[in-house]
C-alpha cells in the first residue's frame, strides 16, 4: 500500500495556477490551492502536506518568507520552486533553504512531473523505512528480552522499549548521551562478564562459553542489578549485531544459592571439605606463580564422641557450633575455615609462616580451653601445622598436615604439633 501524496500549490496567478494544478492533480492524491505565502503557511499548518510547489514572486507573503516559516516547522520538508528569469535575485536566499527543485516559467510539464516524481519515489522510500520501523518496533515489544541493534561500527542504532523502560529513557539519543559504550552499564558481580576494554567488549564476550555469556545492569527503575544471558546475531549482508538481553535474575539468585548449599557445612555454616578442596588447589597454583608460601591448621575435638553419648547429639551440635564461632573470632578473614568432617576442621593461612601458624594454632588452643561451651563443658582441641613446600600436591599436603594432627592427639592431646617430615610422630 502507498502513501497518499498531498500536494500545496502556491500561485497568485489565476491562469497559471489554473494551468498548472491539472497535472499536479494527477500526480497526487489531494490538492490544496493558494494564492499567495499568507494563505499557503495557514494551509501548510493545518493540513501539512508532502509536496509544497510555490511561485517565489507574491503579494502580502513571497514563497521565500513562507518557505523559511516552513523550514522552521519542518526541515525536511519537500519544496519546489517556480520563478521566472527576472525573479534571480530570489536565487541565493532559495538555494541557502536547500529546497528541492526550480522550474522557470512558462512551466514546462515535462519537467515538473519528472522533479513531483522523484520526490514521491523519495517520500515512499521514507514511509517505506517508517513503516518498517514501526513494524520492528511493534515487533520488538512483543519480546521480553532488552534488544539492541547496533551498526558496523558498533554503535547502537535501535532499542526496544524494554531496553529504554529499564533505564527509565524516552528515547536510544538520551542513553547514548549518557553512555559512550553498552558494556559502560554493565556492573560487577559473582559469574558476570565485565569488559577489559569496553570499546571492544563484543569481541571479548564471544570468547566466553555459551552459558557464562551473562552481564548484570542496574535497573534504573528498581535500583536494582539484574543478571542478563546475552545472545548475538551478527547480520553479515548489512553488518549490523543484534543483541538480545534475556533475564535470568531468579536462576541466577538460584544458582548462587544451590552453590552456597554445595559449598556450606548444613551444621555450622562454614565452608565444607569440597569448597576447601578448590581453594587448596587455587592457594597452591598462586603460591608457586608468586613464590610465597602458606599454612594448614587442621584441628579436632578431644574426645568428642564422650560428649555425644554423656550429653546426647545435640549438646554435640551446639558444642561443635560454638566452637566455629570462637575460632572465627580468632583468625583472620583472609583465611579459609572448613569443616573437614564429623568433628575435625581445617584452616588455609595465605602468605603465612610456619612460626606465625605455629602461634595462631597455639593462641586457638588457649581460647578453646578457656571458653565456656554449652552446660558449661570445657573443651580441648588438638592440632597440626604444616608449611606449603613447592613440591606439594594437594594428596601430600592433607596427609602431612593429617600427620601432624595424629602426633598431637598420640602426644596427649589439647596440643600443637607441627609436621616434622617423613610421616612418622615424635614422641614427647
């Protein structure tokens, strides 16, 4: 379906104008007739036609003053001149307007059909690309997802509403102004992809697996962040990149809970045997790049098992959760406290001495003995200490550090052993 073509014809005249409406008549679908600027700015307001076709020369208002006035309504507004050869003085205001076309009089109709055509091509390509839009758009709030397009230089050329609502804008020129670059909105946080370099940051995320395509941005709205799996399609006739934002905040909230979960002891609230499992091998790949070395403290309950079956499981429980809330007091947050399993933990001391873990094992001994727990029972602990050597696998390291523990716990307990080598307790 085409556009229906309104053409304004300004002539004082009669004859000409007379003359000349008939083929305009036929190359539009309505004609609207004036006689002079006056009269055509009064109709261009009210009806705003395509095509504006005005002699230059008039009383009360010229075509020149009325053109401007237009121009100041609608830059983009279509307009053709007609003058005759005493009119060139008109020539430099007309051709500073960038209007659209001069015919001389007597017209040729040849000439001013062929000039009314190639505008209506121009006008039916513009509601063409408007039809289009709308129909993207309309298109586009139809997804729930944030969808922008952006050009071969990779700048965004379209949003859907969705993606403006978010960052409560009107309009893609507001956002722009606002940020030179999309990855600009993009914010830190657990698993979320942030760009190095936010001019390049399409190429970065390419190289990140499938399901770990995942940005956050805060809602504008909501003050919020919300976590986004961020899809591409890359048009390579036009050169154009669709980006599609879907959001995954629950899954996300999810997923960071199931891994809480998998991660926490359910008694005590501290981390388990298979989170201290990944940070002993991550402190062991970043002791041998940086030359430095750690510690393990392992630690457990004197004769724990007495005090289930005198005071019953529960009391076992509580002892077992104070006992984490005393240590934790005691080291520092750097440090990695884990339940091994039953009553034995484990501590990773980062950039630690043998001598400084030695004291620390030690001062937690003394807190432990002197704390008052459940109904209160005194409780002891024993433990082992062992430094990092740069040979360590983490099999040889949990053995010695296990080692160490036994030599306390055979050396009397309520005690701190430090690893002595070759596996075997030195009696005290």
């Amino acid at each position: 379906m085409s556009k229906d073509i309104t053409i304004l014809y300004v002539e004082d005249e009669e004859d000409v104008q007379e003359n000349t409406k008939r083929p305009l008549i036929y190359l539009c679908d309505r004609i609207l007739l004036a006689k002079d600027g006056a009269e055509g700015l009064e109709l261009y307001k009210k009806h705003v036609p395509d095509i504006v076709v005005s002699d230059i020369n008039m009383p009360i208002m010229n075509g020149i003053e009325m053109a401007k006035k237009i121009k100041q309504i609608n830059q983009e507004q279509y307009i053709v001149f007609t003058t005759a050869h005493n009119e060139s003085s008109y020539f430099i205001e007309a051709i500073e307007m960038q209007v659209d076309g001069y015919i001389l009089k007597p017209i040729d109709y040849d000439i001013l059909e062929e000039k009314i055509k190639k505008i209506k091509q121009q006008i039916e390509l513009k509601y063409r690309l408007k039809e289009q839009e709308i129909l993207t758009n309309e298109i586009a709030k139809l997804q729930e997802n944030l969808l922008v397009v952006l050009d071969k230089d990779r700048n965004m050329i379209f949003s859907n509403d969705n993606f403006l609502n978010f960052f409560e804008l009107s309009t893609l020129d507001k956002f722009r102004k606002k940020h030179n670059c999309l990855a600009n909105v993009f914010v830190e946080n657990e698993d979320s992809f942030v760009a190095n370099d936010t001019q390049d940051w399409i190429e970065q995320i390419k190289g990140v697996e499938e399901h770990k395509k995942i940005v956050t941005m805060i809602n504008t709205a909501l003050l919020t962040p919300q976590t986004f799996l961020v899809s591409y399609k890359f048009i390579k006739k036009t050169a154009h990149t669709i980006l599609s934002f879907t959001e995954i905040t629950q899954i996300s909230i999810e997923k960071r809970e199931f891994k809480t979960k998998a991660f926490r002891d359910e008694l005590t609230s501290i981390y388990n045997r298979a989170f201290f499992n990944q940070e002993l091998t991550k402190q062991i790949n970043l002791s041998v790049e940086e030359n430095k070395t750690f510690c393990l403290i392992m630690f457990d309950v004197d004769k724990f098992k007495n005090f289930n079956d005198t005071y019953g499981h529960q009391v076992g429980d509580k002892i077992l959760k104070m006992l984490v809330k005393e240590v934790k007091q005691n080291i520092r947050i750097t440090d990695t406290l884990a339940r091994w399993g039953g009553e034995e933990f484990i501590i990773i001391l980062p950039e630690t001495s043998l001598t400084i873990a030695k004291d620390i094992a030690e001062k937690l001994r003394v807190s432990i003995q002197t704390y008052k727990f459940v109904n209160d029972l005194s409780v002891t602990c024993s433990f082992g200490v062992y430094e990092f050597e740069k040979n360590d696998t983490e099999e040889s390291i949990v053995k010695r550090i296990d080692t160490a523990l036994y030599c306390a716990k055979e050396n009397g307990r309520n005690r701190v052993e430090v690893y002595q080598g070759d596996g075997i307790c030195k009696k005290k």
